[in-house]
C-alpha cells in the first residue's frame, strides 16, 4: 500500500513539474509577442513605417537623381493595377552602376523612412528589382530594357516613350 501511495506522489510531482514547464514557456512566448508589438508599436510612434506611397515615391526619384540614372520613368498605377501605387523604371549605364543603384536605394528607404525593400536580380546586374511594397522600381541596363519595352507595357496608349520625352 505504501508503495502505491509513493507512487501517486511521485506521479503528481511529475504533473506538477510539467504544469510548471508550461507555464514558464506559455510566459516566454507571451513576452516575446508583447516585445515583438512593442517594437512595432516605437517603429510606427517615429514613424518609420507610415511613410505614404508618395513620400515613398520622393524619396525613390531623389535616390535615383542623387546616383544618375538615366531616363527615368514614374506610372501612377493607382486604378490601373494591385501590384503596387507606382511603378519607376530607369537605366544604368552598366552592370556595376545598376547594382550600385539599386542598392543605394534599398539603403537610403531603409535610413530614411525605415522601410526594408527587397532586391531581385542584383547579382547579374541586368535588371534589378526593387520593390518597396507601394513603388517597385525596375532599374536596367539600356539594352535589357530596349529588349523588354516593360515602359510600353505600363503606359497609357499615346503617351510618348521615354527617349521621345
């Protein structure tokens, strides 16, 4: 019989222990989350990531402008397609100034108006897009984006392309 006692305590013991693990991890998880909103929650009080499309915009074609590139257009999306408010497309005389480009752009969204862009195509330097959610920006050397006409694509019938502008 005592055996069978020893046996339940040690049983509840284990439970006990368990239920306590438990609670510990439910708390850490719970105060990880709360860190988590906190963050977001200081973010939005400096207003990092409350920056308009158009404060976005800005910000894209002063970087652009700052860095030299060439023929640069800006579509008003807005009405036209979900991907995004604006779409800018430039050139870069070269691989090296493409990628150079783009990534001083993802810097300066980053510094300025705390907004973390993504880049695709940095690696050949062909193509580079940059897209910062409400602007996605297509930087090209001048062949690729003869090749493509991603201009043409995007604007209204009759609007003058960029090297006639």
């Amino acid at each position: 019989m005592q055996a069978i006692e020893e046996s339940k305590f040690q049983c509840y013991q284990a439970q006990t222990q368990c239920r306590d693990v438990a609670a510990h991890c439910l708390e850490d998880t719970v105060l990880s989350l709360t860190s988590d909103a906190e963050r977001s929650a200081r973010k939005l009080a400096k207003g990092q990531s409350s920056a308009t499309s158009d404060a976005i915009l800005a910000a894209v074609l002063k970087s652009l402008d700052d860095d030299k590139a060439e023929d640069v257009v800006q579509i008003d999306l807005r009405g036209i397609s979900e991907i995004g408010d604006h779409m800018v497309i430039c050139s870069g005389r070269s691989t090296r100034q493409v990628a150079a480009i783009s990534e001083k752009l993802k810097t300066r969204l980053k510094d300025d108006l705390g907004i973390m862009s993504k880049l695709e195509g940095k690696g050949t330097g062909d193509w580079v897009l940059v897209d910062t959610g409400d602007v996605i920006v297509h930087v090209f050397r001048p062949e690729v984006r003869e090749f493509y006409q991603l201009d043409q694509m995007w604007l209204e019938p009759g609007a003058p392309a960029p090297s006639e502008a």
